[in-house]
C-alpha cells in the first residue's frame, strides 16, 4: 500500500511539473533513496506500458517526464500549433548526427566533417533547442564548442548519448575518401582471391608447357633412336 502512495506521489510530481525532473528532485520530495526511487519508477514504466496506457514515463539522462506515446503522436499533433514541430532538413539531420557523435565539437570542425557552411543549421538547431553551447575551446580565438541537449534526447527518444547506433568502422582508400571498413574486407578478399587465382592459372599453365615440352622430347627421343 506504501508502495502505490509513493507511485501517486510521483506521478503527480511528474505531471505538474510538465517537465523532466530531476533525480535528486524527486529524492527530496518524496525522501526516498535512489534505489528505492528507481524500483518505483521502474515499477511504474512497466505498468504503464503493460497497460497500454495514452503516457509513457521516460528516462533523460538522470531525469525523469510523463510524455504522451509516440505511437499517439498523428492523434495529438493537430490539437497543437505545427510551427512547434522541428522541421529537419538533410543538413540539419546530418549536422546534429554529426553533434551527437562528437561532443564538445567546434564549428569549425563540423564544417571540415560536412565540407560546407553550417553556421545557418547550427543557428536553427540552437533554436529549436536540439543543440547548446558546452563551453570553449582552449585554441585560438577559444570557439564555442556545442553539444545535444536533453531534448535531443527526448526528441529521438534516448535515455543517453550512450544509446546511440554504434558507428560502422571506416578507412580511408588511396583518394583519401572514407570507405566502410567491411567493403574494404570484401574487397580486399576479391583482390586476394583473384590474385590466387592468376597464381593458380600461371602455375597450371606452366605444368601444362612443361609436359608439352616433356612429350615433345620423348617424341624426339624415340625418332632418333629409330
């Protein structure tokens, strides 16, 4: 019974609140220790969903919001205004990947990954809130470097930047151009293997002209002894 008071507390924290709350938060509202606190809300989640309930408790970094489920999401979205919405384009998308993956990242050094002007998709993923400044480069001229921010990660639906697909590996080929690392194994195979294989023709065809050259000397052989 003590356990469903502490669910009805934290369930309305949540839901007022309209936010993420923070762990510590949540700790000292309800005095509860961080493990029993999880166990709550771990019970919490799996009632949610093995009840197929309209909201979903999810986990951001190390806090905590009711959100309604995305799978909900065509139903909710003409109640609210469209200009809300984020609207990704290929570069933005390309670029926040880019933030993702590389922490603490300059602009500078985005610009080098992409190969043109970001300032203009940089700005707008600063409005839209998806990215922030984590500080500055100690280099010259100290640039601001930038870095997802939790809604990214509410967004994308991810607990933490730890959640992310793991990148494929890559090298770069004799043009400098990234190439994936598995491609240039099967190529590299093909080029083995090929390679192989013109050994092995090289060496049949030799067997072949030496026992050309054997029978033509036993030929010659036998004629002269006759």
């Amino acid at each position: 019974m003590e356990n469903k008071k502490q669910q009805s507390i934290i369930e309305s924290i949540l839901f007022a609140a309209g936010r993420q709350v923070d762990l510590k938060e949540l700790m000292a509202a309800t005095e509860l220790s961080e493990p029993e606190l999880m166990s709550i809300i771990d019970t919490m989640k799996n009632e949610y969903q093995n009840e197929n309930r309209g909201i979903e408790l999810i986990k951001v970094d190390k806090s905590f919001q009711l959100c309604a489920k995305k799978e909900n999401y065509e139903y909710i979205y003409p109640i609210f205004d469209k200009r809300s919405k984020p609207n990704l384009s290929p570069a933005a998308l390309e670029t926040i990947s880019i933030i993702a993956y590389n922490p603490k990242i300059t602009r500078a050094e985005i610009e080098a990954i992409r190969g043109v002007n970001s300032d203009g998709t940089i700005y707008k993923l600063l409005e839209y809130e998806l990215i922030q400044e984590s500080g500055r480069l100690d280099a010259p001229g100290r640039p601001t470097t930038y870095e997802t921010s939790p809604k990214f990660l509410k967004m994308f639906g991810l607990g933490s930047l730890d959640e992310l697909p793991e990148l494929p590996r890559y090298k770069l080929d004799e043009n400098q151009q990234i190439v994936i690392d598995e491609y240039m194994e099967n190529i590299d195979n093909k080029i083995i293997n090929k390679s192989e294989e013109k050994t092995d023709t090289k060496i049949k065809n030799d067997e072949k002209v030496n026992e050309k050259n054997n029978t033509e000397d036993n030929t010659k052989d036998i004629t002269d002894n006759n």
